[in-house]
C-alpha cells in the first residue's frame, strides 16, 4: 500500500467465503479487488482469470505478480500469461502459508 502497488485476490472460493475471511484477518482495506471463479466462469489455472482481470482493471500483465500457496493452480494460472511471474509460499509447519517471506524477498528485489 505504501507503493501503491494494487493487489487484487483472485480466488476459487465464492466471493461470500472469501470476503469473510479477509474480513476476519482484517485485510480487506489492503486489497483493490477480488476476482473468484464465480465471476469468471472457471477454476484457476484457467486463463480467464487473467483475461477477466486485464479487461476489468486495465492493467497489463507484464505488470503483475501471482503469489500463491498452490504450485498447480497459481503456478499454472501464472503460466497462462508468460509475462506474469510466481512466487510460490510454503506452508508453515501448521499447513498454513507464510506469506512474510515471500514478502520480505519481494521488498529487497
């Protein structure tokens, strides 16, 4: 935010679901929108996430980052456009992501 760096959810939960849980971490003034699979007809990987976000936020995608917890679905959903790169985050030894290191590398590109 303090970049002005957009980020944009792009999920396969309904948009109900993943509304409520950014609402619970308290993330949702930290985001610019959301796109779920409802929205674009399809689960990721597939490209129309990424065209839905292209035509909707007019941003082009050489200027975007998917940063994922799933190699299969974010990975692939990156690969859909080869100007988009992946930042894989590994789960914790709880299973849960850890988003703060993959944050920290991105902070010191």
């Amino acid at each position: 935010r303090e970049k002005s760096i957009p980020v944009v959810i792009m999920t396969d939960l309904t948009a109900q679901i993943q509304i409520r849980k950014l609402a619970s971490l308290g993330a949702l003034d930290y985001i610019a929108g959301m796109i779920c699979s409802e929205e674009t007809g399809q689960d990721k990987p597939h490209g129309n996430f990424l065209e839905y976000a292209e035509s909707n936020l007019k941003v082009k995608p050489g200027h975007w980052w998917v940063i994922g917890d799933d190699r299969l679905k974010d990975g692939g959903l990156a690969e859909s456009f080869p100007s988009v790169e992946f930042f894989h985050v590994k789960k914790n030894s709880e299973g849960l992501p850890s988003l703060n290191a993959v944050l920290n590398n991105l902070v010191k590109s």
